[in-house]
C-alpha cells in the first residue's frame, strides 16, 4: 500500500490572509455573560440587543412546536412557502424575494455575492458593524462617513465615496444604533446617483417600528423597483422571533438570483419558515406590538431629557445618547441591574444604545436610569 506523505510543515494549513486579524462578531453583552461572571444572585434585563421583548406571536409559537415534531425531515427546498407568502404579504413577485437565515445571514450572502478581493462598500458611522466584517472577509475595505447629526445616513457624504471600485453601498434606515432615517426623495435622488454597477442594500431591520410621515417604504413604493437595489427585513425584532434566524431580501430578480446561488440550501430551519409564515398574518398582533414600542420610547425620550442626556430622535425600538464614554455609561448602568450597548464596536466610542422594553421594562429602566445618576450626583 502506498501512502501519502504529507510534508510536514510548521504554519498549519493556509488560511486566507484575508482574514488575519478578522474580529469575531462583537454581540454584545447579554444577561447570560453577565451570570457567567457571577452576577447571578441579582437580577438583570437585557436591553443591549434590540430584541422584541414579548417572544414569539402565539400562532407562530403554535405552528413551531408542530413542526418540531417534523424535524426528521429536511425544510422545504428553496424556501418556496414562505416566499411566496411574503410575496402576496407584499405585492412582489416571488422572484423578487430571498428567505435567509437573518439579516445577518443575508448580509453574508450579499457580500459573497457581490465583493471581490480589492473591492470597497460605502457606509456610515456608526452603524451595524456586519457589514464592514463582511467586507473584510472577501477581501474588500470600507469607506465611512460620519452620520448626521440627527444620527442619518448622510447621503451626499457617501456619494463622494463611491468609486469604480464600490459594489455596495448600505443605508440602515432607520440606523442601528443611533436611530436616525432618512427621507423618500433623498434616498431616491441617492439611487440615481450611485452608478448603476453598485448595489445599494437598504437594511430596513427596524422597518415595522418607524412611523415618520417622511419614512419610505421601499418594498410597496415602486420607484424603488431599481435593477441595482435590495432591501433587507428580519423577523428578528417586531416579530419576536430573534432566536430563529429567519429574514428576507425583496430586490431585483438578478440580486436576489445572486444570493440564492450562494447561499446554503438548508439554512433557514423548518421550525423558523413555520414561525415566520404564522407570524405574517397577524397584523393585528404587530399593530399591538409596534403601539406598545412606541409608547415606551416617548417615556424612555422624557426621562432621559429630564436626566439631561438628550438622547436623538428615536425611530426603531432602540434609543441613542452620547454620554462622552459609552462603556463608563453601560457598566454604571449594569450596576443598577440594566445591560445595554456601548457604541464602540460600532465605530462610536462616545455613544451608547439602549432597547425599548416591554412598558414594566421601560419602567425599570427609568427607574435604574435615575439611580444611576442618583449615585453619582
Ligand atoms: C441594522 C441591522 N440589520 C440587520 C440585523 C440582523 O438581524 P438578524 O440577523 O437577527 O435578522 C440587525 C440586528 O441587530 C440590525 O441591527
């Protein structure tokens, strides 16, 4: 029998230098960490991920625990029911939209599609953090502007980024963490201003929660149906159902044609499609859910201006204040038993993002909120 020598070597196996020095995702700091260190025998809220803070709707916790009974076999092959229903939920045609497992699976996707090894994105700061990762694993930079004051993307900046090189160009609308959006006819007037060969990825994450009368909707609004342009939603957030990992892409047939070629067969789970295909109908329970949001971030909004923090005009389920060290802040406020997020990963030292609980939560929060300041007063 021959055998195969294997010359040993002293550096491993090759590793792309691609992603030497790549940070892993920074999730920030969740009550189970938290525990981990000891701090079990206190009781904290996890505030610092802009989960939903209700679980599931109750039709989609029914139509999960069926399905699980099905486990055995693999979910349905291209994810055909739940595109098709969220085609009809959203006036698209099926072959406009893409099921993922998350946005960030998505993101993923997107960025595997569409970078090559030299290229660039365009982006904001502070925003969410996937993006420049994924960039970095394909080998490609990116190129950031600050936001605007009121915490937007500032178009106009990115437009002076763009190069022959830029393949994507995201907007977070409204942006994570600082909560800002911009307007219809700027975002328009951007599309026409990008070159035809990049693609701009509009992460509408937060979509459900943002009610301004400026805000697009750039899945029902067909002057948004461009060949370069995709949007981004989750069911992770409004729809309670973050620890599935199901989300979508509604854009042209060729970026949705790109992404599906990408991505695994079997990656959003049978247990996630039949949570989220239960979910979409019940636009009652949503109303009830974004009302609730909304009435909890107007009391989080008071209380911080009344504790002189000024935080910016919120649009999601998150708020954003720039105490001078969000770290200092967030580890203050853990100390009166609330994780929330320091902006740091997100390329904002100064800042700090808190999520909109359930109103007892929004209650507490105030509450440990005052202690905080309380203290060090
Ligand atoms: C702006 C933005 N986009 C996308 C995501 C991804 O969400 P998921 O992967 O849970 O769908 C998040 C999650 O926090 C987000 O904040």
């Amino acid at each position: 029998m021959s055998s195969v020598s294997i010359e040993s070597t002293t550096s491993g196996p090759y590793i792309r230098t691609a992603i030497d020095d790549l940070p892993p995702y920074s999730a920030g700091r969740s009550v189970r960490d938290a525990a981990g260190e000891g701090a079990a025998a206190r009781t904290l809220l996890g505030l610092a991920a802009n989960e939903g803070p209700y679980g599931p709707f109750p039709a989609a916790t029914a139509a999960a625990a069926k399905q699980i009974e099905n486990a055995n076999l693999y979910p349905e092959s291209g994810f055909r029911s739940l595109r098709r229903e969220l085609a009809e939920f959203l006036g698209v045609d099926v072959a406009r939209v893409a099921v993922g497992a998350g946005g960030i699976g998505l993101i993923h996707h997107l960025s595997v599609a569409l970078l090559d090894e030299g290229s660039n994105i365009v982006t904001c700061t502070p925003t969410f953090h996937a993006y420049a990762l994924d960039a970095r694993k394909q080998g490609a930079t990116t190129r950031t502007t600050p936001v605007r004051a009121d915490g937007s993307y500032d178009l106009a900046a990115m437009l002076e980024l763009i190069d022959e090189r830029t393949r994507i160009v995201y907007v977070c609308n409204p942006n994570n963490p600082t909560g800002g959006i911009v307007g219809r006819q700027e975002l328009l007037d951007f599309i026409d201003a990008v070159p035809a060969s990049t693609t701009v990825v509009v992460d509408e994450a937060y979509f459900e929660y943002a009610r301004s009368a400026g805000y697009p909707d750039t899945i029902a609004d067909a002057a948004f149906a461009r060949p370069n342009v995709v949007t981004l939603r989750t069911f992770s957030k409004a729809y309670g159902l973050a620890g599935l990992r199901v989300a979508y892409l509604v854009g042209s047939e060729a970026l949705i044609g790109a992404v599906q070629k990408v991505q695994s067969n079997y990656e959003v789970t049978s247990v996630a499609l039949a949570a989220a295909r239960a979910s979409l109908p019940d636009t009652e329970e949503l109303a009830r859910r974004i009302e609730l949001n909304a009435d909890g971030r107007r009391r989080l909004v008071e209380a911080l201006d009344r504790l002189g923090f000024e935080p910016l005009e919120p649009h999601a389920n998150f708020l954003y204040l720039r105490p001078g060290d969000g770290k200092a802040f967030a580890k203050a406020l853990e100390a009166e038993g609330i994780i929330v997020r320091p902006a740091n990963a997100m390329g904002d030292p100064s800042g700090v993002r808190i999520t909109v609980g359930s109103p007892d939560q929004v209650t507490e929060t105030i509450e440990a909120l005052t202690r905080m300041v309380n203290a060090s007063s």
